[in-house]
C-alpha cells in the first residue's frame, strides 16, 4: 500500500482509520490457506472452507471467486454453496465450494476463493469504508494430463546486503509448479566452494506466468572480489516420467557490491 504524507490531514486520517479498524471490521480467518487436488476429466472435487471470526465485533462475509485458468470448456466449472455469512464473535461457519472438471480438459483449473470482509457500500459517518479482502488460491489438476515445464529467461547476480543469484523462470507447462533445486558457486581463485538451495520456500507459479527467484545466503554473507563459477540445477515435477530438469553453468566476477555474468549469460525477453 502507498504511503501518502500530507501534513495538515495526517493526525485526521490516522484517527479516521484507527476508527474503522477498530469498529467496522472484525477478524475473520479462514483454513485451508491453500487447496490442490487431482480431479479425473469428467469428474468434480469439494471443499469445505472453515471461517472464524477472531474480532470482538460481529462481521459479515462475502463469498466469490476469480478464474484464472484459460479454455475452461465450461464457465461456471466453480460454484459456492453461499454467498454470504454473517458471524458473530468468536463464531465459526463453514462454505462449501464445488470444482467441476468437464470432459476433455487438460491441465489444470486454477482460481481465487475470495473472502471479503465488511461491506464495501456501506457508509460510516459519511464515509464508504474500506473491505477486507483475503484470496484463497484452488489447484485443481485435470489428472493424466499433467505437463511440467519451464524456461529459464534471466540469471542475475547481486552482493548487497547478502550475496545472491537470482534467475527469471517462466512457467511453460500447463499445471503450476513449484521448482526445486541447487546452485554449486565455486571461487575461481581459492577454489572456495558455497551451497545454496533453489526457491526454499518452494514458491508456485502458474503457467505461462514470469517469476524472479530470489535466491539469497545469509543475511550479511557477500562474496569477495573476484571470479566465481555457478553449476545451477532446477527441475519440477512429480514421477521419473514427468520431470523437467534444468542445469547451466554460468561465470561471474564480484566487484564490490557489483556482481556480472560473464559468461553463460541468459538474456531476459
């Protein structure tokens, strides 16, 4: 969220804000935080959402959801029991949700369970109040159709605040991926060898999207000046049959908080 720094109104907007905060919104939570599951063509999948109001004030939640998956062959292949809960505080409600795969779908559907908190259209004092909107993402593969894949578009190097090799992915399969693996540094010029895992925290991304992977040492950890090789190996998948591996060498120098491929250089779109 932008900061906006307006001196005259800064003490007014804070108050206004604290006010909402504190009397408009109750807390809701909501488990699972994450749904996937493998659906057969033809077939359909349920879930049952738990919600938990957490606040000191009773709320009311919207209930929707966003498609993100192209040629679904049907368009309401994601229906919601209800579209509205009202909880009191400390109250818990449940709302199913029901995937529908239609024959001949390949791939996976993909979409946001969108929870809103509040209403939007209402008015306090004079003023339309601000929801609270918290996305629950749905992976649901179309199972035998599974295609894991990926390019490789950008690698980069920094060494400012902790040492790190970045590398742009784009996802060129049909289902989400969340790639794994392992980059070998070795110091050309002490034969000094580092480790340092691949997407650790095994961040998704959905097909024929970009993401910039952020791989860091330690906080604090930089290199020193000179030239270094890196043996970067990737791969995702989930059978033998069906895994796309990845693995490249690249040379780079450190300069300072400078880092630059030098050779094996992957250039971006």
């Amino acid at each position: 969220m932008e900061k906006y720094h307006i001196k005259k109104y800064a003490s007014y907007i804070a108050m206004m804000v604290v006010f909402f905060a504190s009397t408009a919104f109750a807390k809701v939570s909501i488990e699972p935080s994450r749904v996937e599951a493998k659906v057969e063509p033809g077939n359909s999948f349920e879930q049952q959402f738990v919600l938990k109001n957490i606040g000191d004030t009773p709320t009311t939640v919207m209930m929707d959801w966003r498609n993100r998956t192209r040629d679904t062959l049907i368009e309401d292949w994601l229906e919601i029991d209800q579209e509205l809960i009202e909880l009191q505080p400390g109250e818990e409600g449940t709302v199913g949700c029901k995937v529908t795969i239609p024959e001949g779908a390949v791939g996976e559907y993909n979409a946001w369970f969108v929870m809103t908190e509040g209403d939007p259209q209402k008015m306090y004092g004079g003023v339309a109040s601000i929801a609270v909107r918290t996305s629950v993402p749905l992976y649901i593969t179309v199972k035998g159709t599974e295609k894991y894949d990926f390019e490789v578009k950008e690698v980069t190097v920094v060494n400012r605040n902790s040492f790190g090799l970045d590398v742009k992915l784009r996802n060129t399969g049909n289902v989400h991926i969340r790639p794994t693996g392992n980059i070998y540094i070795t110091n050309l010029n002490t034969a000094e060898e580092y480790i340092m895992t691949f997407n650790e925290v095994h961040w998704g991304i959905i097909p024929d999207k970009l993401h910039k992977y952020l791989n860091r040492m330690e906080e604090g950890v930089l290199l020193e000046d000179g030239d270094y090789k890196a043996v970067i190996h990737i791969e995702s998948g989930e059978a033998e049959s069906n895994i796309k591996s990845w693995d490249s060498e690249v040379i780079f120098n450190i300069k300072g908080n400078v880092g630059k491929v030098t050779k094996g250089a992957i250039e971006s779109e």
